[in-house]
C-alpha cells in the first residue's frame, strides 16, 4: 500500500492458509514446490493481488512433504524475487519443523509474532535463539556481517486484562524476550471476520483500531518515529462510571 512492490511467501508446506488470508485460494495453480522442483516458472506462480497491485504471493504446497525444502532450492528462489521485488516477506509457520527453518535461515530482519500469554512468549523465545544461532547471517560469522535485525509484534493484546495481570503486561514480553517492539495489536474480532473473508485488516483503513497498529507497524519498519497507540486503558465515561 506504501508503492513498494513486495511479496508474500507462504512457507507453511502441506498446511497452507495465506491464500485464504488473501481472498486468492481458487487462483493458486502452481506453488513454491512446483518452481523448486522445475515444473513451473516463478513467474507462472506468482499471484498478483488484484486490490494491491505492487503485492503479490507465492503459495505454499498443500501436498507436498515438508521436505521438499532445500536450501539450494530456496536461495534460488528467493534470489530471484529480490530481483523483482523491494521486499520479501517470508510468512513462517509456527514451530521449528521445515518451513519455519529456511525462512529464518535466510532472513535479513525478523518480525517475531507472539501474544499476550506465557507459553506464546516461550515459543517465540526459542525461535530467536534459532534466528541468532543458525540463520546464514550467524553461520557467516563474519565482522562486516551483522546479524539478523530482531524485532518483536505482539498480537491480541487487551489493555484491560493487562492492567489485571490476567495476561503478560508489554513490559514483561520486552523483559522475558530481550527485543524492542515494532508493533502492538490490540484484541478484534475484526481480524476473524476479514480473515474468513479474505480481505486483510489493515484495508479497513485507520479507523479500524487493528488496522492502525498494523499501519503503525509498517510505518515503524520503513524507518518512521511513532508511538504506540492502543496500548492503555480508554477513559471510562460520567455514566459508564454511575451505572457500570
């Protein structure tokens, strides 16, 4: 939306959902095993959004074993997108299994995604000690090579329940996980409509409150100063006060 031509890659092989998340599932024909295993240009299976026309995606296979990953395969791959496009968002699946394991091997900055509650945070800890350890920038090693940018998005966040310490505050994430936060989404039941719809939620614009973080967040990204926003309580109103 920012004019920058990117790319979306799903990596989650054998479970793919980012084609539905795009409102694009009947379009996909070829996928990224397809154009690893030669049976297709990356140009036959890349998906132009037709709402955004500097995005477009490259779905992951809905058959194919995990395995058929290669680091080979991959670099090749994404050498070629870099070519065409400004960015490439390698969309990784939960765990540590394949998928999530070359997108974080090639990563040149890391949005790590977790929510509000311990065992989210635990999990994501663990995928950026992968990402210091064993993305190609770690394994390189070498001073004019600096590591992976790790940055941290925290999603369904409620202020409310934070302030009653029935979830993890933004503070103790950033305590527990040792990163700075690009982004907080605050909780909407915007996000599973859009998603069921295949429209993302940042297209319902800066009114909508999950929207706006989201923009914030890319902001924030391409190198913009900004506070984050939906992060305390709202004013509770004279007669909300009265009548509860």
């Amino acid at each position: 939306m920012r004019g920058l031509k990117t790319c979306v890659v799903d990596f989650d092989i054998g479970l793919r959902n980012l084609d539905i998340h795009l409102g694009v599932e009947r379009r996909v024909i070829f996928d990224i095993v397809h154009v690893l295993n030669e049976e297709c240009t990356l140009s036959q299976a890349l998906i132009p959004d037709k709402k955004t026309p500097s995005l477009s995606m490259l779905a992951a296979s809905q058959t194919r074993d995990k395995d058929s990953l290669t680091i080979e395969g991959v670099e090749r791959i994404l050498s070629q997108l870099s070519e065409k496009f400004d960015y490439v968002v390698l969309d990784s699946p939960a765990g540590i299994e394949s998928g999530a394991r070359h997108a974080m091997y090639f990563c040149d900055d890391a949005i790590v995604v977790t929510n509000p509650e311990l065992s989210s945070c635990r999990d994501a800890d663990k995928m950026i000690g992968f990402v210091s350890s064993r993305s190609r920038r770690a394994e390189i090693g070498e001073p004019d090579c600096k590591p992976v940018s790790q940055t941290l998005l925290i999603t369904r966040y409620d202020v409310e329940r934070a302030e009653k310490q029935e979830s993890l505050a933004i503070e103790d994430m950033k305590d527990l996980l040792g990163l700075s936060v690009i982004g907080v989404i605050p909780e909407s039941k915007d996000v599973l409509t859009c998603t069921n719809m295949g429209t993302p939620i940042i297209s319902l614009g800066e009114e909508n409150a999950a929207a706006g973080a989201y923009m914030d967040m890319v902001d924030r990204f391409l190198g913009e100063e900004k506070e984050l926003r939906f992060v305390t309580p709202e004013p509770v109103s004279f007669f909300k006060r009265i009548f509860g």
